[in-house]
C-alpha cells in the first residue's frame, strides 16, 4: 500500500465505509483504517424514514447504485436476502410499572409506513457493515483491518498517523471510530458535559428465542415489526427484531444497571411483560456494560480533521436518532470535500454537528425525566416525530430549505427549548396536562401526521390522507403531495 493519502478514515462502520466511497468518487486517493476485523458485532441497528432518504441522497448524488436497495425493506431483501435485516414498520412503546401488565392507556405506536414493501429496517451490522467494507473496496478504497493506531501528528502539508509497523500521511484525517476513539484519544481532546441529560449507562447483547409481544385489536401495524421501547421510571429497554432469528435488546438507564445476565435478569424481572418476552430467549454472547453511554467531544474538526457525528457525540438509542445525525455528518463532509476542505466550510460543518448533539440531548433529557409520567412522555415523543415527519416530506418534495437541520432545531418557529424546561421541572397532573394540549398546538404547523389527534389515542397510522391535507404546511399543493407519495410508493388515495 502507498503511504500518502488525500483522505485517511479511522473506522470502517457503515458511515466511515460509505465516505470513503463518496472520497473515491470525488476523485481522492482513500485509505480505511480498522482495529477490528469484519463480521464483528456492533450496536446502532435501526433506521428511520429520515435516514434511509439521506442515504438515498447520498447514493444517488454519488453514483453509488449498489446501496439504494438498502433504502427499503422490500427492495433489500429482494436485492440482498444473505444481508440479514429487520423490518420497522414503526416505533412501538409500553410503559411499565413493576408487577403490573400495561394497559391500553400505556402504549404509544407511530407507524413510519404504510406496508412491509416501503418500510424501514433494522441494520444486522456483522453483516451490513462488511458489506459496506467490500463496496469501498470495490471502488478502489486502500482498506486495512487489525490495526492499532497510537498517535496522530500534524505537520506541513498532512497529518501522520501511526501505529504498530504502520504509518500513514494524508492530507486530512476523518474519525469514524466512535465516541472517544481514535482522535478524541491521540489529540487528547476534552470531553465536555450534555446539557440536561443525566448520565447514563447501557447492558445490551443479541439475543435468540425471544417472543414476540402478540397483537394487540386492530393496531397501525404489527406491533412487535418495529423499534419496541420498554419504558419505565429511569430508563428504557429496546427490542430489535431481524429476519435471521437474532434479536438485539438492551437497557439504558439513569440509575446503575449492574455487569451480565444476571444484572439483565433482574431488571426485567420486575416487570411481568418483558419477563415473558425473554423467558425463552439466550443471549449469543456475553453482554456489554457501557458505564458512561453518553459523550460529547470538546473539538469536532482541526485544520486536517474532523470527527463524524457519531465519533463527535453521543446522546442515547432512544428514538433511533444516530442513524440520520451521522449520514448527516456524511452528507455535509462530502460537500466539504468537494470544495477541498475550506477552513469556513469546515468551521460549519463542527457548529451544525454541535448543535444538533445538543438539540438532540436536551430532548431525551426531558424524556428521560418524564418516563414516570406516560402521558407528557408521549408529548414530549411527538415533537420528535413532527419534526422528522416535516423534515423527510420535505426533502422528498425537493423543498430541503424547509427542513436543513436535525429536529429542526434552527427554525425559529420550532424552538423546543421552553416546552423542555417546563417539562423536567416535574409538573404535576394539572400542569403536564396544560403542557400536554400546549405541545399539541405548538408542533400543528408542522404536523403532516395527523399526530396529537386524541380520537387516535397514541396510535397513530401512516395515512396518506394526514399528509394530503397537510399539503399548505409545505407549500405545496395536494397534488405535488399526491405525486410524491405515488413516486415513494405510498399509494397514496384522493
């Protein structure tokens, strides 16, 4: 292999893989970077509406045609049956109480599509990121793997990476490894705090043999299709479900969950649903405790690098949010590339990253303080479903300047800020109903999903009729929305 690179990236994830063929096809020379070696096991499994578009962006833009299958359920299994995938119709929620079963009033269910076809999907990542390695490959990316990097040094023209028998010189370095990975470790840069986000901790594995929760009267969608979230005082449990048999599930928590099996038994002893649910199940490898879950990097780019999203930060697995603020980052440092990694451009790129890390965490912060009172917790879940639902129809109207951040966070009509902060004040019942009915008539100019709707109850379809009649919201027309649901596949009616 050559020792000088234009672009060097540290970890080969989805994300790191996929900018690496995006830097081949801008023309730069690419070397991928690797401690590990593939199939491994990793966490950060499932998709959302607003992911799986920006990666659609990217392949199209990028002439990169071997990941659009990738966008959709249907066409995924269709295109890759070997790749194992999950199908997510949705969000599912269950609020529980110890020793007793939820009920009708303790479920929330927010369908991200219409049918199995369009749907979403969880990611098996021993699977799909050596896919995502092989296609680097494939258009000419240098890849190393079972390699120890130990230290970064700048110098005139390039930045030299090093490790044991091996040193790299490229003219940038992009960080793809993680929270506090490589450059966060070799440059010794500073870990700043969250803001309003307790600290926490995970316990996670992949499972087989676990059950599925059984159907419910008539719901969106079959409720165990989707991203399940246990919720209960102080944390939550998530269930993924992939179509090999493996099941992904793990716990984060404010309070401290304990090392192994028997730390997972006991949690979920307490509560009589998810206890059936894993009664059967085995986990396939010993699990993981992750002490300090969240993270924020006090530098996110240098004069020849920058950290992706995920290396940058890290808030929780609640609400799926790291797939979209990482092929965000990817998305916004391809575009840096193209214009030969402009110190302004650069210097944006690390403000947009921060400030959607933050927005981000003041949301969960408050969801977190609310999972003991179900009925602001759903609140509080819709404004992050207003804006991903308003940001994806958005873009796929070819109107991105109504949706060009994260939550929508820098739009001055959706300032969630003051709605967060009364809600982690701990209201009472009197006061989270009024913030409740507040909320609802806050996220109406950007609701395009019928969200809110009490006749619902928390279960809310994907209805293409929501968004025909949403159509002024985006300045469209209800034809232009029609048209765009028909290209989409939602078979939109009327």
């Amino acid at each position: 292999m050559r020792a000088d690179y234009d672009i060097a990236i540290v970890g080969s994830g989805f994300a790191g893989s996929l900018l690496a063929m995006i830097a081949r096809r801008l023309g730069k020379s690419v070397i991928l970077l690797e401690r590990g070696k593939h199939p491994r096991f990793a966490i950060g499994e499932s998709t959302t509406p607003l992911s799986n578009l920006l990666l659609e962006e990217l392949a199209t833009r990028y002439d990169l045609p071997t990941l659009l299958p990738l966008c959709k359920w249907g066409t995924w299994r269709k295109t890759y049956p070997e790749l194992a995938c999950g199908l997510k119709r949705g969000f599912t929620f269950y609020h529980h109480q110890p020793g007793r079963e939820p009920q009708r009033d303790d479920q929330l269910l927010v369908a991200a599509s219409p049918r199995d076809a369009i749907a979403d999907t969880h990611w098996y990542r021993a699977d799909v990121d050596a896919f995502f390695v092989s296609e680097a490959q494939r258009a000419g990316v240098d890849y190393l793997d079972e390699v120890r990097l130990e230290s970064a040094r700048e110098q005139d023209g390039g930045i030299t990476i090093e490790g044991e028998r091996l040193a790299v010189t490229a003219r940038f370095v992009v960080d793809a490894t993680g929270p506090r990975g490589f450059l966060h470790r070799a440059l010794a840069l500073p870990e700043l705090p969250l803001p309003d986000m307790p600290a926490t901790q995970a316990l996670y594995t992949h499972f087989t043999n676990v059950r599925r929760l059984g159907e419910i009267d008539n719901p969106p969608y079959p409720v165990d299709d989707a991203a399940i979230h246990h919720i209960f005082d102080g944390g939550w449990i998530w269930v993924l479900r992939f179509a090999n048999g493996v099941t992904s599930a793990g716990a984060a928590a404010s309070f401290s969950l304990g090392e192994g099996e028997s730390a997972w038994r006991q949690l979920i002893d307490r509560f009589p649903a998810i206890r059936r649910q894993f009664a059967s199940a085995q986990p396939e490898m010993p699990f993981v405790h992750a002490p300090r879950l969240s993270f924020r990097s006090g530098a996110i780019v240098g004069r020849r690098w920058a950290l992706l999203p995920s290396a940058a930060g890290f808030v929780d697995p609640l609400l799926s949010t790291g797939f979209p603020l990482t092929l965000l980052g990817v998305s916004r440092l391809a575009r840096v590339m193209e214009r030969d990694w402009e110190s302004g451009a650069l210097a944006t790129y690390a403000r947009q990253t921060e400030d959607e890390l933050l927005a981000t965490s003041r949301l969960i912060g408050a969801l977190y303080a609310t999972m003991d009172n179900f009925p602001l917790f759903v609140s509080l879940s819709l404004l992050y479903f207003a804006a991903a639902s308003f940001s994806e129809t958005a873009r796929r109207l070819g109107k991105p300047q109504l949706a060009g951040s994260f939550l929508l966070h820098d739009n001055p009509d959706f300032q969630m800020q003051p709605i967060l902060e009364r809600a982690r004040a701990v209201p009472n019942e009197a006061e989270s109903h009024a913030l409740s009915d507040e909320i609802r008539r806050f996220i109406e100019p950007f609701n395009v999903a019928g969200l809110g709707d009490p006749q619902r109850r928390n279960w809310y379809p994907a209805d293409a009729e929501d968004m025909l009649r949403a159509a002024p919201k985006l300045g469209a027309s209800r034809d232009e929305v029609a048209r765009m649901l028909d290209r989409c596949g939602f078979q939109a009616a009327g």
